[in-house]
C-alpha cells in the first residue's frame, strides 16, 4: 500500500517518530484491533486509535447509550441517548478518520462467539465492566493466542495490565477466577470518577500501538496501578503461575465459559436472561462494590 | 512486626499472611496475594510465615471498565 499526500499530512507526527515512520504507520493501517465495549475505556481507545490510523477496528457492544454514560463515555454525545453503542461510535470514528473501517457488532461477547471473534484481529483491548466477561476476554485471547490489553477502572482507581498468550502472565495467574457473587454483597453504585476511563483508556490504546509497531517494552509481567486521589502510578510486578488454571501446568480451563453474572443480576427480574452484562447502561460499579474497601 | 503493604509500612499483629489480611479486615476471597513478590496460593494464607520488612501486595478486583 502507499500513502496519499493527504494521508501523509494526517500522519506526519507520526511518520517523523524514527521508531514509527512511514514503515510503522503501514503497520498501523494494517492492524485490526478488537474493542469488547464501546464505554468508557472503548470510548478514548476508539478514537486515539481512528485518530493513528488504525486499519480495522472491531466494536462489540449490545448496549445502548444511556444519559449516565455521558459522563465519561466520551465517543457518545447527548443525541446519542438511545441509540446503539456501536452505532454511536462508529459514526464519531468515521468522522474523525474515513481511513478506518469499523466493523461493528452489535451483540455480546460471549463464549458462543468470543474466540472466532478475537481469532479475526491482531490484538484486543479489554473495556468491559464486568467479572465474568473480563475472565472470558482474558481466556478467549489465550486459547486464540492473541495480545490482550486489559483495564478497569473503579470509584478514583485504574489499573492497566498486558497480556503476551503463553509469554507473560495472564489474568487467571493472579485472580485464578471471578469472585464469588456472594461476596459483592451490595448493589450500591461504587461509582467512578468519569475522567479515569479517559487516563486508563488512552494507556490500553497505547499499550495496543506498542505492540503493533513492536516498540517499547510492554506492560507485561507487572501491573500498573493508577490512583487518582494522590495522583500515584504503582508497578506491581507479577509472573506466570505454573499453577494457573488456563496457562499453567495442568489447565483446567481448556473451554470458553460464560460465568454466571454476579448476585446483581438475580435482583433485576429483566436482566436475568441477559447472560454476561448487565442490562442497564450502568451497572458497572455495583459488582465490584465493596470490593476495594479496605484498601485505602 | 511492620510490614510492606501495597508499598506502606504498616504495623500488623500475627505471624502469617492471613493475620495481615484479617488485620485489615480483607475477605482472603476478594483479593490475590503476593509475597515479596509471589502469588501466595489462598490455601496456603493461613500456613505461610510473615517476617519483619516482607513486601505484602493485596490486589484487588477492578471490574470496572464500562
Ligand atoms: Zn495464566
């Protein structure tokens, strides 16, 4: 492929970068990156990565833009309440960058569907908001041997972490599975400072154009822990576990599961066949509520 | 004895790393354990030896994202 003159332009701080240049900038076209949640880590993942230059990105999502995801999920706008999450941002990503084509799914990512759509892309960022769907994304990009970028936010915190299948350590190697639904005792909103998707998200689309254009060392083996209140990135260095039940030694995870959805769930008679996400644009918060206490 | 915990001295009571956990009043189920470093297997909280200066990382659930 050859650039346009005007492609040139768009991309020439780029293209200035030596690491990068015009070679690297032909790897980004040619990327194509999975987004699983078009929310608030999606949403500045999304457009960072339309705004480089990314050939494809995928977007799942079967949600649809509710008033309370304004606050920090910022590829919807306000005349978006309503409308599908996935339509949303791919209207925003081809505004800002006609070069990327979006390939849109409007469903959930569930182990139906999970390894044949992460087989599809080169690497996938995690921006989902819930236990069961992040275990799924982590095992899915595993048996599929692809890059994952994984991230959560919650109340004033963030945490980023980079998972190389079969290299570096991944999920499971530290949370061996979800928490038990008993435990997330109440449904209280933890709530989350709407800004955090912002610094978290950005981190994943930065982390994801590093391993495209193979530069840097990436957030593998440690954890990077983000704390806003005293505005503090922590390391916490991890390692493969022999004894992880997807990638260690003996596996006992040799299958995609859709883990049952959290005590909250079963309170909302709606959201009760509704399998791994929460029905409602914000229930995010609730099943990790409680779950930091003590942590300060 | 004082130890690290998610990188601040504290001053915890007990010998082993389940005493820190329930010092801090932590469900062992909400958390991964690492000691100086290494998982510390939650079958193995209440049996692996804490000593003065270990480096103790509680690491929490984050499921937010959406
Ligand atoms: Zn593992």
């Amino acid at each position: 492929m050859e650039f346009t003159d005007e492609q040139i332009t768009r991309y020439s701080r780029h293209i200035l970068l030596p690491e990068v240049g015009g070679k690297g900038q032909k790897k980004i076209a040619q990327a194509r990156i999975l987004i699983v949640g078009a929310g608030g880590l999606g949403s500045p993942a999304a457009l960072y990565l339309a705004a480089a230059g990314v050939g494809t990105l995928g977007l799942i999502d079967n949600d649809v833009v509710d008033l309370s995801n304004l606050q920090r999920q910022v590829i919807h706008h306000t005349s978006d309440v309503g409308r599908p999450k996935v339509l949303s941002a791919k209207e925003k990503i081809q505004a800002l960058n006609p070069d990327v084509t979006v390939v849109q799914y409007e469903d959930r990512f569930m182990a139906r569907n999970a390894l044949e759509l992460v087989r599809d892309y080169s690497v996938v960022i995690d921006g989902v908001d819930n236990f069961p769907a992040k275990f799924l994304i982590n095992d899915a990009c595993y048996l599929g041997g692809k890059p994952l970028v994984h991230g959560g936010i919650l109340r004033f915190d963030g945490r980023v972490f980079t998972i190389l299948p079969g290299q570096s350590a991944c999920y499971r190697c530290i949370f061996t599975q979800p928490p038990p639904p008993g435990l997330v005792a109440s449904c209280q909103e933890a709530g989350v400072l709407g800004v955090l998707a912002g610094v978290i998200g950005t981190i994943q689309a930065t982390e994801a154009l590093k391993l495209i254009l193979g530069i840097g060392r990436p957030l593998t083996d440690r954890m990077l822990d983000f704390d806003a209140r005293n505005m503090r990135f922590r390391e916490i260095a991890v390692k493969r576990n022999p004894r992880c039940p997807l990638c260690g030694d003996h596996p006992t995870v040799t299958e995609l599961i859709d883990h049952e959805q959290a005590i909250c769930e079963l309170r909302s008679p709606a959201a009760t066949d509704q399998g791994i996400e929460p029905q409602a644009g914000d229930r995010a918060a609730p099943h990790t509520a409680g779950l930091l206490e003590g942590t300060t | 004895m004082v130890v690290e915990i998610n990188g601040k001295s504290e001053e915890i009571p007990g010998s082993v790393v389940l005493d820190a956990l329930n010092a801090k009043h932590i469900d062992p189920q909400m958390v991964a354990v690492e000691l100086n470093d290494t998982l510390v297997e939650r079958d193995h909280l209440g049996s692996t030896p804490l000593k003065p200066g270990d480096r103790l990382e509680f690491l929490f659930y984050m499921g937010g994202g959406r």
